[in-house]
C-alpha cells in the first residue's frame, strides 16, 4: 500500500495524471502490489532499471554533453536528465532491452525531462540547456519482440502517464518509436525523459496518517 514517502521515493519528483483513457491509468501507486491485510505484497520491480539487467539503445542521441542525453538516461530517479534524438523527431526511438524474457503490463513515462535551470542542479544543463530543441512526443508506438505492438498517446505534461496494456507481454525487450510530435515552433528533436516498466498492473491504494495542528502562541506550541 502508498504511503507519503515510500511514493515520493519512488516516483521522484514527478506527479501521476488521471485519464479515462482505455490504456492510460494514471493513478498514485507503490512498487509493491496491495495485498489483503496481513498477507505480503507481490513484488512488482521497475524492469527498466540497469540493477535489474536492462539496458537502452536508441536511433540516436546528442553526444554533447557526453552524460547528458544518453538512452540510459531514461533509467533512475534523476529527472532532470533523459534520452534526447539528434536532430530527429517522428522516426527516432528508444529500446529497453532485457537479458531474458520479462512479462510487462504496466508502463510509465515522463515524456520529458523536468526544467534544469534549478540552481543546485548540472551546471552544463543548466548554461547549455537543448529545451528549445526538444518537442515532446505525443504518439508513441510500443512494440515487443512477440511482434505485438500498440500506440499510445501522450499528453504534454511533466508528469508521469501510466499506461496499462491491455494484456501481459512476454518480450526480450520495449521499443518505443515516436510516431507524432506536439508542435513547438524551432523543435528539430524530441526524447523522453523517464520510462519505467512493470510485469504487473499496480493497484490503487492509499495509507494516510493524520497529524494534529500546531501553532506558536507566546513562544509556547498549542494545537492549532
């Protein structure tokens, strides 16, 4: 079950829409499958993570800075980095691969790395930023080695979308083709900037803790 910090731990700094969309279920969810009480919960990992044996190619990405926008880069919590194309929009793709067949349900996606010019964050990023470069990906075609494929659509937001298939697939690995782009007026590229991938659907479910007021009343703290 989600708890405050076990969901921000896990979803980083990015929030989850809500869509009444046949493949898109976007709901706050934990890494761990809701389980009756007193029964443990299913384990249910991120595939799309390089502790997990995965790996990323894609059709091309920017090379300067040489950490920036590498394919990789769509793994991890850090989500003011991604997977940017060089110089290509429709056609460009990200694959993630496995090193043996994963059954995969559940997908999630930034489709665009957060703002950099946060003071703190990579210097480089943040003087050199490619932002106006970018167009975020609005149709993507996800494919699986079974053949199988299936189009999705995303919204331009900063969000992760949580796109639930509608049966389980048995792959080797996750492609993901940018079919369509959102307009955006000098956009010659576009990327993704977090992706993650489930061998199940997550289930909705919430732990809320309340916690009493306080104020401060003649430098003594009394409930609010």
């Amino acid at each position: 079950m989600l708890n405050r910090r076990s969901f921000m731990t896990f979803a980083g700094s990015g929030l989850l829409s809500i869509s009444s969309s046949r493949l898109l279920r976007s709901i706050p969810l934990s890494e761990g499958l809701a389980a009756e009480k007193g029964e443990p919960a299913v384990a249910n990992p991120n595939l799309a993570d390089s502790h997990m044996g995965a790996s990323a190619v894609a059709s091309s990405y920017v090379k300067n800075p040489p950490w920036g926008y590498l394919p990789e880069n769509v793994f991890g919590d850090n989500t003011i980095v991604g997977w940017q194309a060089n110089a290509e929009s429709t056609g460009a793709w990200i694959e993630i691969r496995f090193r043996q067949p994963m059954r995969v349900q559940e997908i999630w996606i930034l489709a665009e790395p957060l703002p950099a010019d946060v003071l703190g964050q990579d210097v480089y990023l943040m003087t050199y930023p490619r932002t106006q470069l970018l167009a975020t990906p609005r149709r993507l075609r996800v494919s699986f080695s079974s053949g199988a494929n299936q189009v999705i659509t995303l919204q331009e937001a900063s969000y992760f979308q949580i796109f639930a298939l509608p049966r389980s697939e048995e792959t080797f690995f996750v492609r993901m083709e940018v079919e369509d782009i959102w307009p955006k007026s000098g956009a010659t590229e576009t990327g993704i900037g977090k992706i993650r991938i489930f061998p199940q659907r997550h289930l909705l479910g919430f732990e809320v803790t309340a916690h009493k007021m306080f104020d401060v009343r003649g430098g003594r703290m009394v409930q609010a």
